[in-house]
C-alpha cells in the first residue's frame, strides 16, 4: 500500500516499494525502483535506471537520476543507486554514471545531502557522508564514509577524500584528501586532522596520538610523500593510521594535499 498523490505521474514500469508516499506533482520515470517506505515531498523527479534505498526521504524540487552533465555522454545505459536512509533536502541533482566511469553514480546509507547540493556522474559515496548546502561533488569522485564536505565548496573530478575527512566552508578542492584530514581554505590545504569529528566517533586516545605523530612524519619527515608512508607503515600498529597509509599508497588519478 503506497500513498500517492492523484496528481503525482509516475510512468508504467516503475516499482514502488510497500509504504510509500508519494507527494504532489512528482514525476518517476519507468526503470526507477523506489525501496520500502520512501518519502518523495511534492515536486520531485526521479527517471533514469535509479534504485532508491528504504527509508530515504527527498524533498521539494530534487532532480535524481536525470543524464550525466558531460559533453561525453552519447545516451549509454547507465545507472544511479542510492542506499537507504538518506535525506535529501530540496533542489539537490544526482546524476547516473557514464560508459567511461563504469556507468554507475552510488550513494551509501544513511546520508544528509542538503538544499541545492550536486552528486555529479560516476561519484561514489559512502556511508553517513554530509554534504552542505550547494556543494558540487563532480565526476568520478570517491567519498568515503563519514566524510563532511562544508557549504559551497567544490571537490575536483576524480578527487578521492579518506574516511571521517572533514571539508571545511567554501572551499575548493583539488587534490586527494587522506582519512581524517581537515581541509580548509580557498584552494584547499590539508590543516591538520578531524579532531572533532574522532572524538565524537570515540575513537581511542591512543589512535588519537598515533594520528597524530603520523600526521606530523608526513609534514616533517624526510623523502617524498609516499616514502614517508611506507615508513609510517612498518613504525605504527594503529588501525587508523594503517588506514591513512593505505590510502596514500593507494591507485589514484589525482596528487595529494599535503600537510601545510
């Protein structure tokens, strides 16, 4: 049983998930699959191959699924997945992916997309990610989870941002961002760590201080970035700084931000 608007359109083919509720002058295209007890708020459009995650509510005036925003896409079939959970406030788009990306945008669980934010082609993103109002996180992006992206700020096509990484307000970002860093500035650099954002976690002090001696090797320590990781590698047991090491060692199309 779905509640749905008389004037709501939604295209033969579409499956529409138990307890639903389907708002005013909404559109559904017909390869959209809406999980269980999703909300659409008056005025949405969801079309293309798009799969909606139980539980997520989108508001007023969002555009989910409509066709990559790059000059490259001749009209392949592609796809956008979005997890369960996630709110996503009003006038915020998500495109699907592109041949040349693996033809898939996804979007983890228990997200907080706000008003007028942008989830461009092939991005993925994981679980509990924040982005702020009328931020642009453009194609072929990784966002890991936990991740917080502050108000208008923009992240680089394929720019990859670590675990519990936090973007600080209107700023651009250029370069990958390891796990638990804190960005800041116009053109971003790395400030330091998410402190706040470990410390709510309740992350260990212990991990806490091994984070931050490696953040500090990787400021000051002698040879290049990725030495000074493989260094950090062999010298520290802490799960959370293995993690950092990992990403940085990681394959990547971007360089870093490197500590300031």
């Amino acid at each position: 049983m779905a509640g749905i608007h008389p004037s709501a359109v939604i295209e033969e083919g579409a499956q529409i998930g138990a307890d639903c509720n389907i708002g005013p002058f909404c559109v559904i295209g017909p390869d959209v699959v809406l999980g269980d007890r999703v909300t659409l708020k008056s005025h949405v459009v969801v079309s293309g191959d798009t799969h909606i995650g139980d539980d997520t509510v989108i508001f007023s005036f969002a555009v989910i699924g409509e066709i990559p925003q790059d000059l490259k896409f001749d009209g392949e079939k592609s796809r956008l997945r979005i997890g369960a959970r996630n709110r996503i406030r009003e006038h915020v788009t998500m495109n699907t992916g592109t041949s040349g990306g693996g033809g898939e945008t996804r979007v983890g669980d228990d997200g907080l997309f706000m008003a007028g934010c942008h989830i461009a082609h092939d991005a993925q993103l994981g679980d509990r990610v924040i982005i702020v109002n009328s931020s642009a996180i453009a194609g072929h992006c990784i966002i890991e989870d936990d991740v917080i992206v502050g108000g208008l700020c923009g992240v680089h096509q394929f720019v990859r941002i670590g675990q519990g990484a936090i973007i600080g307000a209107v700023t651009m970002v250029t370069k990958d961002v390891v796990p638990h860093g804190l960005v800041q500035g116009p053109r971003g650099i790395l400030d330091g760590l998410n402190l706040v954002g470990l410390k709510r976690k309740g992350v260990d002090r212990a991990d806490i201080t091994a984070l931050r001696a490696a953040f500090q090797m990787l400021k000051d320590g002698e040879g290049a970035f990725q030495d000074r990781a493989r260094r950090l590698a062999d010298e520290s047991d802490s799960e959370y700084v293995q993690q950092m090491v990992n990403f940085i060692l990681g394959d990547t199309d971007r360089n870093f931000l490197t500590p300031g």
